[in-house]
C-alpha cells in the first residue's frame, strides 16, 4: 500500500525545524512551489519523493509517512527512491515489467528478482513476498500478525457485526443468543460464551453453535469455520461487506469500473478497501476532531 501523506504534518515539522518551503525545495531537488502545492494540499508528491523528504526533514520514514498492511512492489521501490522508469533502468528493461508486477498484472522474471532485491535493500523472498501482495495474495505466515482478515469464528462474528448492518443497528450478544438457540432447537449458548468469542476468551465453538451463528448473523455457515484462509467466495463476500460500508460511511466518493463484466474480483476489491483505508487521511472530515 501506498504511505499517506498529510501535506499539513509536512509543513508544521519543516517550521519546528525552521526550513523554509525552498530550502526544503531544494534538498528533495524540487521548486518551491511544488512543495507550497504539497503542503497545502492541492498535489501529493510521488512515492519515491517520501524518503528524501523524511531525510530532509530528519524523520523516521515510517513516523512521517505511515502505511497500512505488509509492503507491496510499490512501496518497496519507493522507499529505495527509484521512480519506475529507474527501477526499469536497473534491470535493463523498459517500464513494462516493472509496472506489470506493481499492478498486479505479470509477475517478474526470475531474472530480475535479484538485481531488484539488492537496488531496494532487501532479501529476494521480502521481494517474492511484496510481489505476492501486488497479486493482491495473503501475506505468508510470517507476516500473518499484519493481516487484517479474519480468522476465528470469534473474529468473523466481529467483522460481520462491524460491517454486516449498514444503516441498521447490529444485534447485541443477548440477540445473538437467543437466535442460536431458536436455531439449535436447544440453550446452546448464552450472551455471555457470544461475548467470549468475540473477545477471544474462548474460540472453541461446536458445528451446532456455529450452524446458528450463521442463520443469526444471516451468513452461510462455511464462513463461520476456522480456517488460515479464506475461501475465495467467501473472502469476496467479508470483502463486499466492508466496500459497501465503506460507500455508507462516506468514505468512497465515487467508483467507475470497466472491462469486466462479471464485477470486481475480491483481489480488487481489497485493494479498493485498502485505498479507502488511505483515503480517509486526507477527508477533511477525518482531522476536525483533532
């Protein structure tokens, strides 16, 4: 995923360090007015501007420019700081391949895996690894800790509840009992063993349990099962739900699709849900409480 860039945090840290907008300019090798334009918001610099920015300003990278989720291609070339057309240039190429792989539409040759690895600083598997986020691929266990996709049923319950009622209220614990119970025909489960799912006391659950957790939250039951990933569907599905919530939320302004007539894949829409999480740093709406 791309770093956010808060314009307005720029400005203040370069004042605290009493830089004018062009000797700042000057140390990231633009004009002036493109930082004035960055600062206030009217343009964004590109991603491998960020480094040379932070280092101006003698900041920690991640401190300046956060970022959400393990590393993609992109993120991994831009903090090297080589645009496209460079990292291009390191493995004797035009930028097709480079821009293929960052959007996650042909993979890299084997070729240029090492050569690219060393130019971003990085081990070649980091860089396999990247390469699979691009696809829009889960992270490999290492990194499953970074993951924001569910796994428990406990999680699961969780997520539906967050973004399952879009402009309706979610049901509470005590609801959810006494659904799973009218399910099971039987006081399977109290409002308090839902509360300890939810909260990971416990993440134990029986076939009976999870059958009516599924007819309560008005899922099919495959999703309630414990897994390490996903099925495909149902990955579409947990991915569906928070797109929708997010265009209720007002956090999608607008969306145009085209080429595809059997709709957005769930890898896309990932990346989708992934942008809105970046989005929303720069909503005016998401700094008035500050």
């Amino acid at each position: 995923m791309p770093r956010q860039f808060d314009g307005s945090r720029v400005r203040a840290v370069r004042r605290g360090k009493d830089l004018h907008q062009k000797e700042l300019a000057e140390k990231v090798g633009v004009s002036a007015p493109t930082v004035a334009r960055w600062e206030s918001g009217q343009d964004f610099p590109k991603g491998e501007k960020l480094p040379a920015i932070a280092a101006a300003l003698d900041q920690p990278l991640d401190l300046l420019f956060p970022y959400d989720g393990p590393p993609d291609l992109q993120l991994l070339r831009c903090d090297a700081g080589f645009s496209v057309a460079q990292a291009a240039a390191i493995i004797g190429t035009s930028r097709v391949p480079v821009s293929n792989a960052e959007s996650g539409r042909r993979r890299l040759s084997d070729v240029y895996v090492q050569p690219l690895a060393q130019a971003y600083g990085v081990t070649e598997q980091e860089l396999l690894d990247a390469q699979d986020c691009s696809f829009g691929l889960r992270p490999r266990a290492s990194r499953d800790q970074q993951s924001s996709a569910p796994h428990t049923v406990g999680e699961k319950i969780n997520y539906l509840l967050e973004y399952g009622y879009v402009g309706q209220e979610a049901p509470s614990d005590k609801e959810i009992a006494r659904l799973v119970n009218e399910h099971a025909g039987v006081e399977a489960v109290t409002a308090d063993d839902i509360a300890a799912l939810r909260t990971g006391a416990t993440t134990e659950a029986s076939d009976l349990v999870r059958a009516g957790l599924a007819h309560a939250l008005q899922v099919d039951a495959a999703l309630l099962q414990d897994d390490a990933q996903l099925d495909p569907k149902a990955r579409e599905f947990m991915e569906m739900l928070r797109f929708l919530t997010s265009i209720h939320r007002g956090q999608i302004l607008g969306l145009a699709a085209r080429g595809n007539s059997k709709g957005l894949s769930a890898e896309m829409m990932a990346h989708i849900n992934g942008l809105v999480g970046e989005l929303k740093y720069k909503l005016p709406e998401a700094h008035s409480g500050e």
